[in-house]
C-alpha cells in the first residue's frame, strides 16, 4: 500500500445532487414529529395514549443522545492520547457530537411530561414519604431550610452545558486550526481533554442514573453508568464507521484506508466486549446478592417475551460481534465492517428499548407505532442538520500538525 508524501487540500462536502433526498428526510421528520406531539401533548393527563408517547419519545431520546455523546468521548480521548491514526476521521466525531445542543429542542416534551415518566416526583409531594425515597431526596430535591432546589434539573441543564460546550468547543478549535495551521492549538485542546474526561465520566454516570435508572428510584447498581458509557462508546463508533464509509463511497476521503477501518474495527470489537463483561457482571453480582430492591430491575427483563428480547439482545450485541469482529479481515474490508457497524446500531435500540419500555408493558413486550414514529421524529432532524451542516467546513483536519502521520498509517 503506498503512502502519501503530502497533505491533500481540504475537501468541502457537496450536498447539490442530494436535495430530494433532504426534502424528503425532513419532510418525514416533521410529519413524524407533528403527529407524535399531537398524539402525546393533546391526550387527556395520565390516559395510556400520553403514557405511552412519552416513554416512547424517552426511548427515541436515549438512543440518540448516548449515541452522539459517545461521539465526544471517542474525540477526548483522541485528544487526551494525543491519537495520530484518527485525525482523518476526528472532523466526523466533531460533526457528530455538535448535534448534541439539538437535543435540548427534544428534551422538552420529557420536561413537560415529567410526572407521566417518574413516580417520585408525584411522591415527593405526598405527606408520608416512603423510606427508599427518603434517602434519595436530597439527590432529587436538595432542601435548603424551608425550601428545596430541583436538584434533579439543575443536574439536567449541567448536562447540556457540558455536553454541549465541549463539543462547540473542540469543532470550532478545530475549525479555527484549519484556517491559521498554529500548532498550540492541538496542545491547548489536549490539555482541555484530560479535565473534560473527568468531567464526562461524572455526566454520564448521573444521567444514566437520573434519567434511566430513576424510573424505578428503589433500584441501585454500582455499575450502571459504565454500562450505558460502554453500550454509547460501541454504538457511536459504528456509526462514525458508516458516516466515513458513506463519504468514502461518495468520493470523499479517498485517502482513508484499510489501516484506518482496521482501527476502528478494533475500537468497536473492544468495546462489544467491553458491554458484554460489565452487562454479565453487573447481572452476576446483582442476581447472586438476591437483594429485592436490586433483583426487582432484572426480573421486570426476564418475564414472558422480555426475557426472549433480552436474551436475543445478549447473542445480538456481544457473541455475534464478538465472533464477526475476531477476524481481522472483517475489520478491515469497510463492507463488511459496514455491514456489522448497522448490525450494533440496531442492537443499541433494542439495548435502550429493554432499558426504558419495560416499566410502560411489564407484563411483556409491545412494540407500538409511537415507538418508531419516535424515532423518525428526532433521527431524520438531526440527520437532515448534520447534512447541511457537512458542506460548512473540510471534511478533515487540513492543517492538523500530525495530519501526515495519519495518512501514513500503518499497523
């Protein structure tokens, strides 16, 4: 394989010839998006039809949001191991995390369904509060004499902030690289990197508790938060994998290569094992303990067709990619890396699917239309911003100052 000798211009991405395309994927979006907020913000308070619209728009949320908050975490760490294999794909990751103050717009209808989602927060204005609850209440509502701070959204709005900061600021100092070339640039991000891992270590493990786990408040789990990180860190890295085959495909990025796809195929081989050994310890331990307040999240996946969905989930998302990915010319033929990449994307909304509907059909699964108009009402937006959103700026670092060493890469 021959390596390049020189860096290539900046290549601008050329969205002309797909207008119908756009047209028509945000047309989709807005019909869905019409029709689900009809249907979930015009039915009567606390009737099934409002019931089952906002756990499916929380379903459609988390699958999205862990997927691109994923997306910046593959750019801190890039920056926080000062990576030189993933400059060429790095301006993707940025592209990607930056719909994440899109987001917000989405939030919305969760903030105003809120009591239709979590039980404590009707309980917390009952007179007689109930034990579990009450050890809680300060994470919930932390009280300040005779009045208490919604401690609950305050923690919500941090994570926007954080999130969304941390993506503007690493694309658009990217961004400002590319015009100036100043090398300082890349050291000031990498320094910045090393406090946002922390920083995203801590948002992520509470909003995984605060938004997913809480809808059962008595449930605990040490390893909650490294298991959302880990099924996020997967499933955003498939996605990375499609968007760069699918520019690659477009003529873009010609310079990408089987070295550059063997990377990534190991990142996301790693990473389905990484979601297998905590989702097995985390179950191990809980189901050995035999403690009812632990047990109870388990048993509500392992009645009638839920334990059938959870146990196709286990073979879909660890032992299929496991075995795909051992072979490394699977890894490093973009088709076939393409082709596992939409298997694992697939398998994260069934993953986020057994996490959140569960507590709407207890007795068994119920796929309703609501749950895939859900989808189409928050994916085909932010699929149609991300588009038109590619042209803006070079589809790679142009004047990163270890552009070469990546174009060069081999291992």
């Amino acid at each position: 394989m021959s390596n390049p000798s020189h860096v290539p211009a900046p290549e601008m991405f050329q969205s002309k010839g797909m207008t119908r395309f756009l047209i028509g994927l945000i047309s989709v979006g807005i019909i869905s998006l019409i029709v689900v907020l009809a249907i979930g913000l015009f039915a009567p308070a606390g009737s099934p039809l409002k019931h089952q619209f906002i756990f499916s728009w929380l379903f459609a949320f988390l699958y999205f949001f862990t997927i691109l908050i994923g997306c910046l975490f593959w750019i801190l760490l890039h920056h926080a191991t000062d990576s030189g294999w993933g400059i060429v794909v790095r301006r993707q990751m940025e592209n990607l995390a930056f719909l994440v103050p899109w987001m917000l717009l989405f939030f919305i209808p969760i903030f105003l369904l809120r009591t239709e989602l979590w039980q404590w927060i009707t309980d917390i204005g009952k007179p007689h509060l109930t034990p579990d609850l009450k050890d809680k209440l300060a994470y919930f509502n932390l009280p300040l004499g005779p009045v208490s701070i919604p401690f609950f959204w305050v923690r919500a709005i941090l994570y926007f902030v954080f999130f969304g900061s941390a993506a503007f600021y690493f694309r658009s100092t990217s961004i400002k690289q590319d015009s100036d070339g100043d090398p300082r640039r890349s050291i000031q991000m990498r320094g910045v990197s090393f406090l946002g891992i922390i920083l995203f270590a801590v948002c992520t493990t509470l909003m995984a508790f605060d938004w997913m786990a809480s809808l059962d408040y008595r449930w605990a789990s040490t390893m909650w938060g490294v298991y959302i990180f880990a099924g996020s860190a997967g499933a955003s890295m498939a996605l990375i994998i499609l968007v760069v085959f699918g520019l690659k495909g477009a003529g873009y990025l010609s310079f990408v290569n089987e070295e550059h796809y063997h990377i990534m195929g190991k990142l996301l081989f790693c990473f389905s094992i990484f979601w297998g050994y905590i989702g097995f310890s985390q179950y191990m331990l809980i189901w050995y303990g035999n403690i009812p307040e632990e047990t109870e999240w388990f048993v509500r996946r392992n009645v009638e067709s839920w334990n059938t969905l959870s146990t196709a989930m286990v073979v879909g998302r660890f032992f299929i990619p496991f075995l795909y990915l051992l072979f490394q010319y699977t890894k490093r033929n973009s088709k076939f890396l393409a082709a596992i990449s939409i298997w694992v994307l697939i398998m994260h909304v069934i993953d986020t699917y057994i996490t959140i509907m569960p507590f709407m059909h207890p007795t068994g699964v119920q796929i309703n239309p609501l749950d895939v108009l859900c989808l189409f009402a928050i994916g085909c937006p932010l699929a149609f911003i991300f588009l038109t959103t590619l042209g803006k700026v070079s589809l790679f670092p142009s004047k990163d100052p270890r552009l070469l060493e990546s174009l060069k890469l081999s291992n």
